[in-house]
C-alpha cells in the first residue's frame, strides 16, 4: 500500500540515512514500526512522539545519560528503545544509556533530522482550538503567579542600581522627537493597513490626546481649531468625521485618549503549543512603533548594554552556543513564558533612573485584555504581552540586567562602579529570552532569574556538558547539528506559502546530502506548480533551486536593462482596495520615508497572509561569495 505523502518523506529521509550510515543496523525493521505507530496514531506519533524521542536524545547529550521516554519499548532490559536502535546504539551505551566517549557526529545529525522533522508540522483547526484554549490558560495563569510574586529589597536596590548606569541618553529624552508608526501586523480595530492612520488621526485629534507631549503639536494644534470650528456650523454639513476617543483605561495622566484594551489571539509554535500574542489598539501601537525605535538607538549607544545586546543579529548568541558546546565554558538558558511572566514592577525596578521614558512606555499600554475564557475584561500585572510593540526590546534590556547583577552579586559587588557594570556586560549574550553567561555562573543567574517570578525552561536551558541550544542553532560538540523542520503536509500545501517553506526545505536538505528527500519535496512542489523550477543563486529572492557552486540559469539577455535574466515564480502580496485620503493620508506621508511607500499606498493595502505566485523575469546572478560569521566558524 502506498505511503502518505507526509509519512513517504520520513522514509525518504531514512533512504538517505542508510546510503550516508551504511553500518547502521535495523533501519528497514524501523520503517516498519513507524508505518505500523503512524496508522495507529496519525500525524501525532510524527509530530509530537518522536520529538519527545528527540528531546530525551538531547538531554543524553548534554548530560551524559540517555532517559528512555515511557511511550517507546525498550530492547529486553537495555536503556535503549527499539526504534532507532541502530542509531542510538552508536550514540549511547545499549546496556546503561550513558553517552559514547567519541559518538559519531554524522549520526546524531541524521539521528535529529529523523526526530524533528516534523515538530513544527501545521496540524488541523480541530487540535488548533486545543492549543488555543491551552495557551490562553497558560496567558492567565502567568497573571496568578505575577500576582504572588515579592522582589528581595537587596536584590531590588542591585538591579536599581545597574540600570541607572544604563541607557543614558533616555535620561534626557525628549518625546516630542517619537516619530510614531504603524507596523505590518494587526490591531484591536480589525482594519487594514491604510485605516490604521485613519484612527491614529482621529485618536491625536482628541481633546484628551496629549499633542504636545509626542511632538505633534505643530501640526494638530490647528487642526483641532479647524475640527471645532466645523462642529460650530454643522447646520452647514460640515462637521467632521472625528471620533470623540477609543476608550479609556490606561489611567495616565498624560494620554486618556488610549485604549486600554487588547483581545488576546493566539499562533503556532509547534505542533504541541501555540504562543498568545496581545492584539493592541492603532493608536497605542502607533507610539509604541515610536519608543521601540528610540529605545533600540539608545541600546546601540549604552556604553554597558552594547556589549552584550543586538537585537537585529542572533549570530553572536549562534557562535557563544557552539564555543559553549565545545568547551563549556558558556551556558545557554532559555525562559518560559517570558513576555507573560515579566511583571509591570520589575520593568519599572529596571528602567526607574528614566522614570520620563518608562511612563511614556506604560501611558500606551494596553492595561486590560479581554479574557475568552469568562467573557470579561482582566487587568494585567505583567508589562505586555507579545503584540506590544515594546515588549522585545524591554525583556531583552530588562533579562540582561538580572543576568549583570547576578554575576556581579557573586562576586560580591554590592555597590558596582559602573566600570563594574561594564566590565561584565561584555561575559553575557542576550537575544529576547535566549541568554547566554558564562558556566560557573549559570545556576546563580538562573537563580536571580526565577527571584524576580520568572521562570527558567529547564528542559531547553543546559547549564553543563557538550550540548548547547541558543537562537535557533543546537550544537554538540562544536559542530551544528540544527535539523530541517518540514511546517506544511505536503499532501495539502497548496497555499503559496506553504509551497515556498517545501522549496526552502528541499534546498537546505540537499545541502545536507538528504538526496532523496530533497528530490521528492522537489517533485511535490513541481507538480502542484505544474512545471519545472529554474536554478537559482541562494540570495535570489525567486523561487527555485540552489546549488553548491551557487549559480542560476540564464534564459534571456534584457537589452534594456543590460542583464542576464531567467523565468521563475516569486511570491507576490496579495492587495485589497483601502483607500485614505486628507489628514490622514498627510500624517503617512510625513512619518513613512519614501522607499516605504509603494506605488498606489493611498488606495490599496497589503492582505496580510494572502499570497499569489506570479512567474517573473528575474535576474540571474552570479552568486555571492560573502559568507557570514557564523558560516564562517562552522566550517
């Protein structure tokens, strides 16, 4: 009987390792087990039994002993389960589980690949609304535990203390240089791109809007004059279309015209879990876009935070992880639910030496979000949720701190210089949640850590042994053993998108000499486009496929352009009609530089998760010989 698309690529995967593994044992035996679990359990045994599989591998790796999961029969009275025997035995000890002085690099790399192939599998609505009802639980259990949780007075004062000495330039700031903007994702109003401006308009036209504090009083001043005068001779048909205020409940003294309100949605992390992302109001995102770029510059610019912070490259945390699994002299630590368990106190203890910035921060807040669950409007205790336009660059400036100030009170720095605080932001590596110190003071930041009531991923931090994970990158050993993640069952991925991650997926797995697999992603895509892709160069923003020597075809020569160019689909946004005109369209275009704006901006807008793939004539290059730092120190 033929295979599901879904379960034939697994077996393709294990083709490719018998032909790279020739001595492994018991990979046929294996396929038949995955077929018989696979009929039993369904896309389940793929995409969430064997990551746990893989997460007990991990855990064998970084520490020594391998744990057999409950739900995998074992061989007779070893430690080893009988699938994957073969490979694990080359790994791990059969009898005792503990980890092989030298294993075999190749095969813990296509030891994960087989495991994880599928954690990131996109399941069905019905195991969607679960995982929703979880992680909205899990949102509101945060707030219980936020609600018990006391900071040490000592601990508080330390962590008071090295914030002050960074972030210098937020102690003179000057809001009324915010440049608001709006960002690509959605807001509590449910409208569309253009219609954004619309509200962030009518919300700064609002009496109650403080104009002057964000900079916009040369221009609104006059227009809230214009806007009384057509209120007066309405009789005329001239009153303006102004909507009198969002709603109120921030509770600041200098912005009542923002909502304090958000709705509480949720998106895929995995096949097992789903994240809640905090859906805030135009006008609040709108400043919020404002602070999170002065924020950001003044991060660049902290004389102590630089060390240790860049928020647009997770390469330096990529190569601490890969150093860290080679050496041990770094550990990666990972937290669970951060956004939901950073508590409004501790970013106020973390940013209290520039008290005007911190109170512009929370004045556009969303201080309630609406709880599905019992139908009612809930306060929160935490800073934000992830939605929060804020929210990433304060837990990565707030998380930074806590690790400053726990190496520091170990080392018995009480009252830290801030040569001090210099001196030991440069032994730390922060990327949002993803934090790296060194070894010997991993468990007393982890310690400082879950004092300020959040809470560290055990099963994802590794404090010891050989086996790192930061950013996206896992390492064993110095060497990357990150496996490829398949998110779409490519019986059904009709979607353009889904199409572009099964080329990307087929792209990276012949780089990884999955021969076999990568050629059946490759024929799934070409017939649900109906035709063969070209080849392309890796930096082409086309879709096709990629090669060693990184070259693309060329199928015509563009006299007016003077360039080689080939055929190739590329994924185009879908538009819709969402026309903005007046005050509105005048704010866009003072505040969106113009490379920003396309051609039509003011009468159309992005569909946001809607795309088409239209075939192009694109450039065909030579390649590009740049390879990155972190390339570079994998090979």
């Amino acid at each position: 009987m033929k295979s599901p698309p879904i379960l034939g690529l697994l077996i393709s995967l294990l083709t490719d390792v018998k032909r790279l593994e020739p001595d492994v044992k018991g990979l046929d035996r294996d396929v038949i087990t995955i077929k018989a679990r696979f009929k039993h359990e369904g896309h389940g045994f793929l995409s969430v039994s064997l990551p746990a599989l893989c997460d007990s591998v991990d855990y064998g790796l970084a520490y020594g002993r391998f744990a057999c999961p409950s739900h995998f029969s074992r061989c007779g009275k070893g430690a080893l389960p009988k699938l994957f025997s073969g490979l694990l035995c080359e790994v791990f000890d059969e009898k005792s589980g503990s980890l092989k002085e030298n294993p075999r690099i190749g095969i813990i790399k296509c030891l994960r690949e087989a495991l994880r192939l599928f954690k990131k599998l996109k399941l069905g609505n019905a195991r969607d609304n679960t995982l929703h009802i979880s992680a909205v639980r899990t949102f509101w259990d945060a707030e219980h535990c936020i609600s018990r949780t006391s900071f040490g007075l000592e601990r508080s004062d330390l962590l008071s203390r090295v914030g002050g000495y960074t972030l210098s330039s937020l102690s003179s700031y000057e809001p009324a240089k915010i440049r608001p903007r709006h960002g690509p994702g959605a807001v509590y109003e449910r409208v569309a791109s253009n219609q954004k401006w619309s509200l962030a308009c009518q919300g700064i036209l609002d009496e109650s809007f403080d104009i002057c504090t964000y900079g916009l009083d040369s221009v609104f001043s006059s227009l809230r004059s214009e806007a009384a005068s057509r209120v007066q001779v309405c009789d005329d048909g001239l009153s303006i279309n102004h909507k009198p205020g969002l709603s109120e409940g921030s509770g600041s003294s200098h912005g009542p015209s923002f909502s304090g309100l958000a709705r509480l949605v949720s998106v895929p992390k995995n096949s097992t879990s789903k994240r809640t992302i905090t859906v805030e109001p135009a006008l609040n995102m709108f400043i919020q876009q404002g602070l999170n770029t002065d924020l950001r510059v003044a991060i660049t610019r902290c004389s102590v935070l630089k060390r240790c912070l860049a928020l647009t490259d997770q390469s330096y945390n990529q190569e601490l992880a890969l150093i860290g699994s080679l050496t041990g002299e770094w550990a990666t630590l990972d937290l669970s639910s951060a956004s939901d368990l950073m508590s409004l106190k501790l970013v106020h203890l973390a940013f209290q030496k520039h008290e005007a910035f911190y109170r512009l921060m929370v004045n556009c807040r969303s201080s309630h979000v609406h709880n599905e669950l019992t139908s009612s409007d809930m306060p929160l205790a935490k800073f934000a949720g992830m939605g929060n336009a804020l929210t990433f660059p304060v837990q990565s400036v707030t998380f930074a701190l806590l690790a400053i100030c726990a190496i520091l009170f170990e080392d018995g720095f009480s009252r830290p210089s801030l040569w001090d605080v210099r001196r030991t932001a440069k032994r730390i590596r922060v990327y949002g949640d993803d934090i790296i110190v060194p070894s010997k003071y991993a468990h007393q930041v982890a310690d400082w850590i879950e004092s300020f009531g959040l809470k560290v991923n055990r099963k994802k931090s590794f404090l010891e042994g050989n086996f790192r994970e930061s950013c996206g990158l896992d390492a064993f050993r110095g060497y990357d053993v990150t496996p490829v993640y398949i998110k779409n069952d490519p019986g059904s991925a009709k979607d353009p998108s889904a199409l572009a991650s099964l080329v990307a997926a087929s792209n990276q797995t012949w780089f990884r000499c999955l021969y076999k697999l990568s050629n059946d992603l490759k024929s799934i895509v070409e017939e649900a486009l109906g035709g063969p892709l070209p080849w392309l160069t890796c930096t082409s923003g086309a879709l096709g496929w990629h090669s060693r020597v990184d070259c693309s075809e060329i199928q015509r020569w563009n006299s007016d352009l003077q360039r080689p160019e080939v055929k190739a689909p590329v994924l185009i946004p879908q538009m819709k009609k969402d026309k903005i005109g007046g005050y509105a369209l005048l704010l866009k275009c003072f505040l969106t530089p113009l490379i920003e704006r396309q051609k039509g901006h003011s009468s159309k807008s992005i569909k946001r998760f809607s795309s088409r793939i239209s075939w192009r004539w694109v450039p065909a290059q030579a390649g590009n010989s740049q390879v990155s730092r972190i390339d570079a120190l994998k090979r």
